[in-house]
C-alpha cells in the first residue's frame, strides 16, 4: 500500500505522518504497519509495528504491539495482545478510544473529526508511533478535525513494548 502524508498537529507544531500496511499473509487480520513521522523540529523517525485486530489466529495476537478490537463484546480482550503498546476500542464513526502505553488507566478519547480524517486502526498505529518517538499521546486528541475530549491519563507515558519496534532515522 502506497503511504498518503498526514499533516498533523503535534506538540511543538505541525507534523506530518505518513503510515504504510502490509498485510502478513495468513495471518487474517495482522499487519505490519510503517508509521513515518516528520517531526516539528525537523528529525524524522520511522516506527515499525504489528497491528492485530481479533480474531486473528494464534500467535498473531500475542505478538502485537498495537491491538483493534471493533466488537463491543470483545472489550476486555486485552488479554489477547498483554504485550501490545496500544489498545484501540473504536465506537464506529462516533469515536475511538486509545489506550497508550503501559499504564492500564492512559486513555486517549478520539472523536468523529478523526474519523474523519482517518480510520482508526491508522490512528492506533499514529498512537504508537508517538509513543515510540516520546511524543504525548494526548497530543492526538488535538490534532485535525475537531476537539475531543481527553481522559486524565498520563500524558508522558510511553510504550511497554518498545524493545520489540525498531525506529530508524529516515
């Protein structure tokens, strides 16, 4: 899949992302995702990642760093991903909500001015991106397209499974 750029607004600025999906071939609904950021200060970092959206057979779910779960009644999966950085639980085109990193309680509420702008299984790999590069993932809830209300969660967390990403300079 060719990558659009993003313009986002970040701390510190506007940047701009831009995300790449591969789908891993029998792997049902795993894919590894490229997330590039060009930051406001002008350093560019690139976050390789693998997002998982149930059901995906075993082991595709125990190896993902950023988890989608679309079915209301699967919102306790989290279990299925206990290494994931983010955790996406989207509401259909109403909203999203992310949580980042390792603390249980840092949530991130998006709502349908993102959706707007991207679908959110993009947006939970935005999310992790951030992490990795020690952005504030608060930082998405105000980017394009309206304000959404944020939860209280930490707004320095960063990812638990950052040693399983590799972010090169690009």
């Amino acid at each position: 899949m060719t990558a659009r750029w993003r313009e986002l607004h970040g701390p510190g600025g506007a940047l701009r992302a831009a995300v790449e999906e591969t789908p891993v071939p029998g792997a049902g609904t795993a894919v590894r995702t490229a997330v590039r950021l060009r930051l406001p200060d002008g350093r560019r970092m690139t976050d390789h990642h693998l997002r998982v959206a149930p059901p995906a057979p075993r082991p595709w779910p125990l190896l993902a760093d950023v988890l989608v779960v679309r079915d209301p009644g699967r919102a306790g999966a989290a279990h299925l991903a206990p290494g994931a950085a983010v955790l996406a639980l989207p509401q259909g085109p109403s909203g999203c909500r992310l949580r980042c990193g390792p603390r249980r309680d840092a949530w991130v509420e998006l709502g349908p001015g993102h959706a707007a702008v991207a679908p959110w299984e993009v947006w939970a790999s935005l999310a992790h991106a951030w992490l990795v590069a020690g952005l504030p993932v608060q930082a998405l809830a105000a980017a394009p397209g309206g304000h959404p209300a944020v939860s209280s969660a930490s707004s320095r967390a960063r990812t638990a499974s950052a040693r399983s990403v590799r972010c090169t300079p690009t």
